[in-house]
C-alpha cells in the first residue's frame, strides 16, 4: 500500500482482507482499492510580496501536470512564470527587476540508468527527475541574466526513516549581458556587485543524506543531513585549469569547488507541554584553481527567520563585513564560502493552537578570498570572535495544515563593530523609538525553523 501512495496516481488507496477459504494454511487473500487522481491538472497562481532591500512585487505562474504520462505513473509537470519589483528606496529607483521562466520536468517511479539495472525497494520505490529550466532576469538599466539549468536526479529510501538523493548530472549556466556604464559606477564604490554580472557554467554533481527518529514519541528526537556537492573536476583536468577563470567552455568561464554540509538538530520532549530544540549547522566550501569563491548560486547566506533572527536577511556578514543599503539592494544575495551556525530554542504552549518559544541563535558566514568584501570577510583563526549572537521571542498559531510563526529578535553582538565593543546586550533600550527601529527585527513565515 505505501509503494502504491507513493507512485502519487491514486487519490485513494485501501485494502481489505480476507481468510483464503482454499487451504488448509493460515492465509490471507489481500484485495486493494485505488481511486485513481485527476489525469491532467492546471493550475494558476498570483503572488504578492514585499522584500528587505526595498522591493515590492507580484509572481505570476501556471502549472501543467501529467500524472501517468506513459502509462506508467510518470509525472510530467511544465511551469511559466514572470515577475516584477517595483523599489521603494530613492536611492535605487528607476532599477526596477524583471523575472521570466519555465521549467519542464519528468519523474519516474523507478531507476531510469542506461544500460544498468538496479534492484528495487519493494516497500519504498525510487524516483528518477529529469528537469530542465531556463529564466531571464533584467535589472532594469544595469544588465540582463540568462540562466539555463539542467539536471538528472536520483532519490530513494532504504528503510522509511533515511532517504538518499544523488544528481550525477547538475549544469547551471549564467550569462549576463546589456551591462551598462551605470552599473560598472557603482561597482566602482562597492566592487562585491560585480557577482551579478559574472558569467559561469557549473558542471556539479551531488549527493545528500537524511536520517530522523522512526518513533515519533521517542523523548529524544534526532534529524541529520549531510551532503557533498562538486563542480568542474572533470573539466579542470581536461583543460589544466590553475588560476581564477582562466578556461573556459564555450567562452564562459566554468566553476571549480568542492563544498559539504551537516545538519543536525536535536529535540529533547521534557513533558506534553514543553520542548527544547537544539540545531547546529556547518558549511565548508572550497573554490578553486579556476574559481576564487563560489557561485553566487552555490554561497551561504546568514540572517533572517531561518537562521539568526536578529539580523536582516543578507545585512550580516560575511566576517566583520558590514554591508551597506547599496550593497543590500544590488546584490541578489551576500553570501560566503564558509556557514557556522547554532540555534536554541525553548517551546511552549499558551492558549488553543497558539505556542510561544524563547530562542538564541549564534553564527556568521566567511570566504575564502578577498576578492569582493576585503579582508574584513575573509575567514582567519580568529573567527570565533567574529560570530553574531541573537535572542528573542515567538508567536506560533498552528492552523492545522501549515504553522504561521512569528518572531522578534534582538541582536546581542554585532561581528562589524570594532573589536571590544561588538557585545551590545548593555545598549538595549526597548523604550527607544530610534534603538526599536534599527534594532527589532521581526520574522514571519511558515513552519518551524528546525
């Protein structure tokens, strides 16, 4: 019955059983029920946001799918979609963004390898994707971006609690054109956004594992996932790559790295109404020969309800780096090529579906070079000085099939002070409108943190 819920044809599968009449042995005839899902579905969807840089926007998007294209449960789903952000800040005006994509993608219920058969989960069958994707992103009077990305793609499971993903084959290619003068000015004042415009092939594969607690009312509740991800080997050897985008593929430079993750989080159960989660995270990517830092697609970022609630989401690091409003708003992201983080959280009950939670959270992101945000980002043996620390409260309301959270952090050190004055729990003044406006930083989202 799991094997057939997860080919995801059948709206609703049951079984039912009964004694075999026939024999003298002890056994069961099973008989399954399956209401077959709609074939075909169509789906359109209008979004409505407002980001940190300053942007406000609308995504609108349809979606195609095909549940059993060949007859076989496999599902074929086709995607357009386009965008646009409107900036709030006089600053940046006039640089409005622009998004227009698709992405078509098959999955397969089964291993889908040339000339290799492999032996299946009878309990847990695998999946084999295929997806390919391309999307145009315009900066309006400063350059244009192409992205294409294909990728093959591998998940399964050998008991219901680990589960496997490998893709032999992940290419990403980013062109950048129409790059104006306009741009290449204000590079000239915060040279880290010329990340946007860099153009780069990545020629990856990657693997990752996942492994939680089967009983779930275990005290003592265990998540892990750890992956490996590397770009360019093959193709450094082949062309004897040595320094910073000397080669090329088709007269773009491609990347080289080799980058790994952990995750892990521990939920202790001290009664019905109480929990204390722990989670600590480590991100180690390594550029090089050909690539001096990671593709901005591939780098860490810090900050924000995911990570420490204290700061902004890319208004932290990387290492005593401060990034500026101009920095913030150009940059599609500021990211590192090293993450170190570590959240605590105490969660409790108040009224009806509503819980709170008392939380700390601790961390920073570095590089590797000093190519774009200086010395001031570079990861050194003193990095432990360099870590930011957060603290806050929640307001969770669970309305059943999503969980809407709500927290306000308060940031305890702040990594680009100068060295002796980062901690600044003693300037705390919550009766201050000035402290309150620079300082509070309110998160929404949806589902926990960790």
């Amino acid at each position: 019955m799991n094997r057939l819920i997860s080919l995801g044809t059948f709206k609703f599968v049951k079984n039912r059983f009964e004694i075999a009449k026939d024999t003298s042995r002890y056994l069961l005839n099973a008989y399954y029920y399956l209401t077959p899902s709609k074939k075909k579905s169509l789906q359109a969807e209008l979004d409505g946001f407002s980001k940190e840089n300053g942007y406000i926007g609308s995504q609108a998007s349809i979606n195609w799918k095909n549940r059993n294209t060949f007859k076989g449960a496999e599902q074929l789903a086709l995607k357009l979609y386009g965008s646009f952000e409107i900036s709030r800040v006089n600053s940046i005006k006039n640089s409005d963004n622009f998004r227009i994509g698709g992405q078509a993608s098959i999955t397969y219920p089964r291993y889908m390898i040339p000339f290799f058969s492999i032996k299946e989960n009878n309990l847990y069958p695998p999946r084999t994707s295929f997806l390919i994707g391309y999307e145009k992103f315009i900066k309006q009077a400063f350059y244009t971006q192409n992205i294409f990305h294909l990728q093959y793609e591998f998940n399964w499971k050998a008991r219901s609690n680990t589960e496997h993903t490998f893709a032999p084959i992940s290419v990403t290619y980013l062109n950048a054109r129409n790059v104006t003068d306009s741009f290449y000015a204000v590079a000239k004042l915060n040279p880290s956004i010329l990340l946007d415009v860099y153009s780069e092939i990545i020629l990856g594969s990657f693997y990752s594992y996942t492994f939680t607690t089967i009983n779930p009312t275990d005290p003592n509740q265990w998540y892990f996932k750890g992956g490996v991800d590397v770009s360019g080997n093959i193709a450094g050897l082949i062309t004897g790559a040595r320094d910073t985008r000397q080669k090329t593929i088709f007269g773009t430079p491609f990347a080289q790295y080799v980058k790994g993750d952990a995750e892990l989080t521990y939920r202790r159960i001290l009664n019905k109404k109480l929990q204390w989660v722990n989670h600590f995270a480590i991100g180690i990517g390594m550029p090089y020969n050909n690539s001096s830092m990671l593709p901005f697609s591939k780098q860490y970022v810090i900050g924000g309800a995911m990570s420490i609630r204290g700061f902004s989401t890319r208004a932290l690091g990387p290492g005593t780096y401060a990034p500026n409003q101009n920095g913030i708003s150009f940059l599609q992201f500021i990211g590192g090529d090293y993450k170190l983080l570590y959240n605590s959280e105490l969660r409790f009950p108040l009224v009806g579906s509503f819980s709170g939670a008392v939380f700390a959270d601790i961390g920073n992101i570095w590089t590797k070079d000093t190519l774009l945000f200086g010395p001031k980002g570079q990861l050194t043996k003193d990095f432990y000085k360099e870590l930011a620390v957060a603290s806050g409260i929640g307001l969770r309301f669970d309305a059943g099939v999503l969980l809407i959270r709500l927290d306000l952090g308060i940031p305890i050190r702040k990594p680009y002070l100068p060295d002796g004055q980062r901690w600044v729990i003693n300037q705390i003044a919550l009766s201050n409108t000035e402290w309150r406006r620079s300082n509070l930083i309110f998160n929404i989202a949806i589902g926990y943190p960790f």
